[in-house]
C-alpha cells in the first residue's frame, strides 16, 4: 500500500519535472510571407522565443490561404497535422468537425477570452461550446479610401450613401478621372459587392443574405438594386481593370489617376509603404451605410501527440491573444486588435475609426461577418455567390438573372 | 545539318537569294523578339527600384539600375519569418531534383529496354498503362498520395518528394526510353543471348553505351518538370523540406502585403536559372538526342 | 531456379513499376471515383450517397465554361503550337548561322515556371500597361489589344502563352525530325528539278508522322494539365471566363471545402483523356508489335 502511494507520488513527481523542462514546441502553418505580415508574425515567434518554446515556420503563401489550405489538408490526411495552422471563420468549424481539432479552452478561460473579445467573434472561436482557436486581429472590409488632393481639387466630401458616390463618381468621369481603382479578380469583385450589399440591405439583410442564407432575401428587390448598384460602379472602372492586383489599383489612387477604392485595411500598408499619410495624403471611410464587416485573422491548433508540442499550443494561443502582441502586432499589419481592451495611442487614425466603429457595431448588433472573405459561409456557398457576383459584374447580365443565378447557385452548392 | 542550303543554294540567285536570306533572317529574329518579351519584361523589373516601378511605367528600361532587388530575392527576401531569400530552399530543391531525376532515369531505361526488346505477353499492356498514367491530372493524386506518404512513413520528408516525383515521371521516362530502343534491331539482343550475356549484361554492355542521346533528353525533360514543380512542393513537404518554387510563390503571392515586383522577378529568375543553364548548355544535345531516335516512335 | 529467374528477369524488373502504377495511378483514380460518389467535403469520405455531385456538376454554369474552354483552348492551343513549331523548325533548319542562339531563345519557356512568367504577361498583355499602350506610344492611336479584360476573348491569350511556353519545345522535336530524314531521297528529288515547298509538302513532312503524334502526346498532356498558366495568368477571370476544368477542380477540392464536387469533375476529365489517349495507344501499339 505505502510503495504503491510512493509510486505514484514519485509517478507524479516525474511528470511534473518533465513538464517542468519540456521546451514548447510549435510548427506554425500560415500564409504571411511577404515583408510586413512576416514581421508581424516575427515578433509572435519572438515573444515565444522568449518564453524559452522553439518556433518551426512553415510559410505557404497565395490565394489568400488557397495553397496553405492544400499543405495543411495533405497534411491532416497524412497524419501529419502542424502544431498550429492559420484558418478562419466557419473553416475553423469545418475542421473541428473532422475531428482534428485540440481543445484551447483552458488557456482560454484562464486569460478571460470571453470577456475582452466581441462577443461575435469570440463566437468564431468556439466550437460546441468548447475554444478551438485564437484571434489575432480584425481587419475591416468595407473601407472607402481615396485620393485627398483629387477630392479637394474637384470639391468632392467622402460619401455617405451610394447616390452620393454615384453622383461623385459622376463629376470624377467628366473631369477625366477614373472614379472608381478596381482590379477585376473574383474576390476583389466580392470585396466590393458586399460592401454595396451592406450599404442598401442593412446590417439585418445582410445578415439575413449572407449568413442565413434567407431565399427571400437573396431575391429580394433589394439584392436587384444591390446589382443595379454593381451595374452602376461598373461603369466608372477603368476598362483596362480585368486581372488588376488589388495593390495596383492602389497605386493608381496614390497616383491621382484615379479616385476611390473600395478595400480592406490591408490597402492602408500600401499607402503608407509609399510614404502617404492618413487625412493628409488619403483619406479613409466606412463606404456608406451601417455596420462593420469584419475580417478576423485566427490561428487553430490541431490534436498533435507530444508533451512539448502541446506545451508550445498553450504558450502560442496565450501569446496570441495577449495584449502586447495584439499592439505590436497590429500596428505592423494595418489592422486593428481583436481584444477592446489594448491602448491605442500608437495607432493611426484610420485605426482609430476602425476601433470606435467596431465597438459601437458590436453594441448595436451590426458587427458582421465578411462572406467574401470567408468569414461568414462555408466555402462552397460563399464561392457559389462569388461566381455569380464575378459573372454579373464582368458580362451584362441582368440583375433579375443574376438573382435567380444566386438562388440556384446557393442551392446547387449545399 | 545542310540539307536545306543545298535547296535555297540552287533556288535562288544573286539578289533573291541574300533578299531571301535577309527575309529569313528577320523572321527568326521577330519570332525570337515574342520569346525573349517575357524575360525582357522581368529583366527590367528586376533592375529597377520599387520607387521606380510605383511611379512609372511596368514595360520601360530602368531609368537607374540596381541590383539591390538580385541581392534580397538571394538572401534577403522574406518567406515568412525567415528574410534568407530563396538561398535555403534551392538546396532542398537540389536534393529532391537529383536523386528524383536518377531514379527516375534509370527505372525508366530499364523498363524501355523490356517493354522494346523483351517482349512479353503483356509487355504491351505494361506500356499502355505506363502512358496513361502520364495524363493523370496531379490535382487528383494529392490527397490520396497524402494517405499513402503517411502510412508509409515519408510525410513531409525529402525521400516522399523523391518517391513522388519518381512515381510520375516514370510514364515519361518509360515512353522515351521506349521509343528509342525500339528502333535498335531485335538482332543484336538475340545475337548477344546466344553468346550467352544475359539480361542486365545485354543492358549495360549493349544498350547503355547508345543512350547518351535519349539520356540526356530524359533528364532535361525530368529535370524541368521537377525542377519547377509547385503543387507537390507545397503539398508533400513541411518547414524544412519545402522547394525553391514554394519559397518562390511566398514571395510573389502574398495576398495582403506590399508587392516588391522587382524582387518577385529577381527571385523566380534566380530559382529558373538551374533550368535556364541545363537547357543553355544542354539544349544543343536535346535536339542530337531527339534526333538519335527518341521521336521515331 | 536460376533458370527460372533468368528467364523472368524481364518480367521481375518491370514488377515495382506495374504495381506503383497500379496503385499510384490507377488506385487514385479508383478512390477519386468512390469519392465522386460521396457527399466529401473538406475531407474526403467513404459512405455512398449518389450520382448527386455529378448532378451538381453538370448543373454548374462555371463547369460549364470551364469544360467548353478546355476544348476551345485544347484545340488552339496543339494545332497552333504544331504549325508554329514546324514553321520554326523548316526557317531554322535553313543553315543558319547562329542557331545555336536561336534555338535556346526559342526553347527557354520551356524551362521557367509560370509562377512569375505569369505576372510579366499580365503586363504584357494589360492594354493600359502592355503592348497596346506600347503600339499606341509609336503613334498607332487605334491600335487594339485588349483581350485579357474581354470576357469572350480572355481565353486566347492563355492560348497565346501557353504556345509561347511550348512551341519551342515542339519545334526542337521537328528539328529532330527534319534532320532524320534520309537525306538521299531529298537530294534525288531536287536532282529531278522539284522545288523545294513540294520537297517539304510531298517527302518530308509527310516522312514525319510519328512525330506529329509524339507532339502531340505531349502537347495534350500539357494542355490537360494547363493549371499554373490560368491562375498566373487570369486566375480563372474575368468573372470566370478563362476556367478549364483543372482549375475548377482545384478550386472545389482546396479553397471551396467541396471534395466530392471536385473529385466528380476530376472523372470526367479522365474522362476525355481516356477517349483521346487511347486510341493513340491503339494505333501505336498495333502498328510497332504486329
């Protein structure tokens, strides 16, 4: 009896020094890779370093996680799943389904996740109740950026409704410049298109289209005017926008050659890569109407075997959501924290106007998520909208047949 | 090599001839204009600054040369959080391009050399099967290839690459060996059984010493398509096993980060220059090889 | 024993390859198969449902682009490269002087991936950046190029790259061929006063016929596999004009999470390589071994 208690005392002893000595381990699949997303995550593997864990980077870049979702589903079905993976919105549910998911809670409920995230993103984070992934920051989707100079020059005030924008980009074209930079890939189409959705639908619609999926709703009159509003911007893109990089057509607003653009936070790197200054240089808006489309960068950490590796999955989603790597972090990337409760002194003030919406939208229920960004449907259905955006928007279909096309679609895809 | 210049010698006289000539001449040079645009469009790219590339036009001489985006896409561009350029990931690349390319080589020779001189019931069938495995669309193979590199223990290893690499590229090695052996008269296998060399000595002291030809071909052949190869890179490897080409698209494909497109060129003409140099020094081999017999088939 | 062995040494050394491909290739499109029968998504799984996925498919107006153009785009692109390949090849086989040179510069494409050359063609190809604004520069005010942002139009200029990476390739296999032919007949011919097109048109382009087929093996080959051109080049757009089916593919099984829809449309791809292939097989099979 007494060599058995002593055994297990000494049992217990040794996987406290293992746990004790084990060093944390992580192999990190995401997709930053250019030069300032991967000093952002430089100073995640930074903080990690210095709580003596060893980082493995495992960068796989393009299509916006395209080829990173490629890697990381080989590597899944090998048996070979990386400590930690960048995935967002309902994928991270989608992966949880399979199975392959390692549960974060503790670390989770041990910092208070729940109370210093929105409470709809912290819904993304979650699965069955249980935390299955870490935020990392929000980005906003429905930004309006211009060139100030092209503004003043042409006594033109940020829009703050689509007949404003129209009756803006109306003047621009006569003055012989490009209304609207826009660079014709399916997903920038989709940036845009749901930018208009959330302007003429509202914050329910939208939730109403994009999240329930709501056949009423996606045939409604209101979805024919957002294509008619499509139809409308389509006429004030230059004609030469097909294939554009979205970072052109921000070149082309630094340039003056052209207007507005309508873009995520990301677009601000670019600015301010060229040297130009917020307020100053070019401006930055909500487009017009209510509510704040959110895309939320998160890392998930697969069931791995392993004291170390599972040690390194703690320290990564503590380190993660801290507040110091949400600041540094943030300020290298252009968006802002996930958590509301970092100063925000240091950042600019387009940041600032992304913070204060996010916080009132997050009060008065129009904090939504971005479905052309994966945030708010499972891929097949989100593509399937993307199609028959990216259709419309390049042919001259009508917006009776492009609705009737979503419908169909949607239901084609389930 | 001279059959032609005897035509045009005879065809034409005096000022026809050099006009014919000349004509000739230009044609081959507008053709070499339309291969040489791309490069020439990288080339630039890669010399000028991004300041330069922001303000100004993408298709235009560099109005100041610097070789400083050469310098970042070789060891100073970042891939992620690693800035070592694509310097580390080439000599993964060569590890996996060279013994994949061997291998592969060498199984393929082997089987050309049965399937053209040792015929079997079913030898045909073999072929078949081998050349249409050459059209299966690689987009199919990878998940359950995933399945099997795990349960075979080479997930995200050097050695899976290979074995990858070797497992589809065996069709073609198969066909080019193939086609070349089967224009060696079937007398000089039977002639060497008779003094009594068997199979593998028949191959290294009869068939092997003829290859050089189609050798160098199905190396060139493997060699670019391994070389360049992207989706397998990206699927099969982990952090510390990825290819140059991977390395290659993190630099170039980043979806929300500041383009650098001077580095972009720089860095795909430095991970192309392996490929460049083989069918630089090769080239004039590849088309003696293809000659020797290969496309007869 | 060893009687036995020399006996099925042939047999013995094409063993580990037979059964690779059987399982490698042959297996893999067994499993696509058995996928394209279930509801997978992100994963794949194995209970059977039904022909659904192929319903889906077949009821997609994005497969239906994808699938046309992989014929438009198939057909262009072999012919196209052929002719220009055999031009190339009969101007080059001429005695030039600096063919070595010319020869590289035709050949190179072949050896960069498209990863990049796709970003340069983008440009060159742009009419606000490329050739069209270069032309209109000299002075050529009306000169048009705009077929990458024309929807109806987008997909020849993945026809104009792909020959530009290709028919080099295509053109060394003429070289070849031009230089194989016996030189004898070619010197009798022109003893006996014919000019030299009929030379071309009547013994040595005709002499070549394998390697027509030769090329065009391995041009289908590559324009079935046509992946990194589009996505380099286009990325499937405008809207998605320019898909052929291996992108659609990718996009299914990898950022759609719609494996079974991706696997179905995987089987019909081999689909037409199995009615292009085989009787190629056929033919090449029979004339060599009876």
């Amino acid at each position: 009896m007494k060599t058995k208690v002593l055994g297990a005392v000494s049992g217990l002893a040794i996987v406290a020094s293992t746990v004790a000595f084990a060093e944390p381990q992580a192999e990190v699949l995401h997709y930053w890779t250019s030069g300032g997303e991967a000093k952002s995550v430089a100073v995640l593997q930074g903080e990690f370093a210095a709580n003596g864990g060893t980082w493995t980077d495992m960068p796989v870049a393009g299509g916006g996680g395209d080829a990173a979702g490629t890697a990381l589903r080989a590597r899944v079905l090998a048996g070979n799943a990386p400590t930690a993976a960048q995935i967002k919105g309902p994928a991270i549910q989608e992966w949880y389904e399979e199975g392959v998911l390692a549960d974060i809670s503790a670390v989770a409920e041990a910092n208070n996740w729940a109370d210093v995230l929105p409470a709809s993103i912290a819904g993304h984070m979650q699965c069955d109740g249980t935390w299955c992934a870490a935020p990392v920051n929000v980005h906003r989707v429905d930004w309006i950026w211009a060139n100030a100079e092209v503004l003043s020059a042409n006594g033109i005030d940020m829009p703050t409704s689509w007949d404003e924008f129209n009756a803006a980009a109306e003047q621009l074209q006569a003055a012989g410049i490009i209304p609207l930079a826009h660079g014709g890939q399916a997903w920038q189409d989709a940036t845009v298109f749901e930018a208009v959705a959330l302007g003429i639908l509202g914050a329910d619609g939208f939730h109403k289209a994009f999240v329930e999926l709501d056949t009423e709703t996606l045939t409604s009159d209101d979805m024919k005017a957002v294509f008619d509003q499509m139809r409308t911007m389509r006429g004030f893109v230059d004609s030469n926008f097909s294939g554009r990089d979205w970072n052109l057509a921000t070149a082309m607003v630094m340039n003056g050659e052209a207007a507005f653009q309508i873009m995520g936070d990301w677009a601000k790197g670019e600015f301010m890569a060229a040297g130009k200054v917020p307020g100053e240089d070019f401006l930055c808006a909500s487009t017009p109407g209510e509510g704040f489309l959110y895309n939320v960068d998160s890392f998930a950490m697969f069931a791995v075997d392993g004291e170390e590796k599972q040690q390194g999955q703690a320290l990564l989603a503590e380190l993660i959501v801290g507040k110091n790597f949400q600041e540094v972090f943030n300020l290298n990337k252009g968006s802002i924290p996930a958590r509301t409760d970092v100063e925000l002194d240091a950042f600019d003030s387009c940041a600032l106007l992304s913070a204060a919406d996010m916080s009132a939208s997050n009060d008065n229920g129009s904090l939504l998520p971005s479905y052309a960004h994966g945030m708010a449907l499972r891929g097949a259905q989100s593509g399937a909208i993307t199609d028959v955006v990216t259709a419309h928007f390049n042919s001259d279909m009508s917006s009776d047949d492009a609705v009737q096309m979503l419908a169909n679609a949607i239901a084609n895809s389930m | 090599m001279t059959d032609m210049s005897y035509t045009t010698s005879t065809s034409g006289k005096g000022v026809g001839k050099i006009a014919l000539r000349w004509g000739l001449y230009i044609m081959l040079g507008l053709f070499a204009l339309f291969y040489l645009m791309p490069l020439f469009v990288m080339l630039t790219t890669s010399l000028k600054s991004l300041e330069e590339i922001r303000t100004g036009d993408l298709i235009s001489l560099p109005r100041e040369v610097t070789l400083d985006a050469w310098r970042t896409a070789w060891s100073g561009a970042c891939t992620g959080i690693q800035c070592e350029g694509v310097r580390p990931y080439f000599w993964n690349s060569v590890l996996i391009a060279i013994p994949a390319v061997m291998i592969s080589t060498l199984i393929g020779a082997l089987n050309g050399y049965v399937v053209a001189q040792w015929r079997f019931k079913g030898a045909n069938l073999f072929f078949a099967l081998m050349l249409f495995g050459c059209f299966i669309p690689f987009q199919v193979v990878l998940l359950p290839m995933a399945r099997m590199l795990g349960l075979m223990g080479l997930a995200g290893t050097i050695p899976g690459l290979i074995f990858v690499h070797v497992i589809y590229g065996l069709g073609f090695t198969t066909l080019f060996f193939r086609n070349y052996y089967v224009s060696i008269p079937a007398e000089l296998t039977k002639a060497a059984k008779v003094d009594g060399a068997g199979f593998f000595r028949v191959f290294w002291s009869i068939f092997l010493p003829l290859s050089l030809p189609i050798i160098v071909v199905t190396v060139i052949w493997q060699f670019t398509q391994i070389w360049n190869d992207f989706l397998f890179g990206v699927s099969f490897s982990q952090a510390g096993t990825q290819p140059v080409t991977v390395a290659l698209n993190n630099i170039v494909n980043s979806t929300t980060g500041v383009k650098a497109y001077n580095v972009d060129m720089a860095a795909a003409i430095i991970a192309a220059l392996p490929t460049l140099l083989v069918y630089v020094v090769a080239g004039k081999y590849f088309v003696r090889g293809l000659t020797a017999g290969s496309v007869k088939g | 024993m060893t009687k036995w062995l020399e006996e099925n040494t042939p047999k013995l050394v094409l063993a580990p390859s037979f059964v690779a491909v059987l399982i490698f290739v042959y297996g893999f499109i067994a499993w696509t198969a058995w996928v394209s029968l279930t509801r997978s998504r992100l994963l794949p799984k194995y209970e059977i449902d039904s022909f659904i996925q192929y319903d889906r498919l077949f009821a997609s107006p994005r497969w239906d682009t994808a699938f046309s153009n992989l014929f438009v785009f198939g057909f262009l692109f072999i012919v196209i490269a052929m002719i220009l390949g055999l031009i190339l090849a009969i101007l080059l086989d001429q005695n030039i002087r600096t063919e070595g040179a010319i020869r590289t510069i035709y050949l190179y494409p072949m050896a960069l991936s498209m990863i990049v050359t796709g970003t340069a063609w983008k440009w060159i190809l742009n009419p606000g950046l490329g050739l069209e604004a270069t032309v209109r520069g000299w002075g050529f005010e009306n000169f048009t190029f705009d077929w990458l942002v024309n929807p109806d139009m987008a997909i020849y200029t993945i026809v104009i790259a792909a020959i530009w990476q290709s028919s080099g390739f295509v053109m060394a296999l003429f070289l070849a061929g031009l230089r194989s032919v016996d030189q004898e007949i070619i010197k009798a011919a022109q003893v006996d006063g014919i000019p030299t097109w009929r030379v071309y048109t009547a013994i040595i382009i005709p002499s070549m016929a394998p390697i027509f087929l030769s090329a065009f093996i391995v041009l289908s080959h590559l324009a079935i596999k046509s992946f990194d051109l589009v996505i380099a080049l286009t990325g499937g757009g405008p809207g998605y004009a320019t898909d052929l089916p291996a992108t659609y593919m990718y996009a299914m099984a990898f950022s759609r999470g719609d494996i079974g829809q991706a696997a179905s449309s995987a089987m019909i791809m081999m689909l037409v390589v199995f009615t292009i292939v085989v009787p190629y097989l056929y033919s090449e099979l029979r004339s060599k071994n009876d």
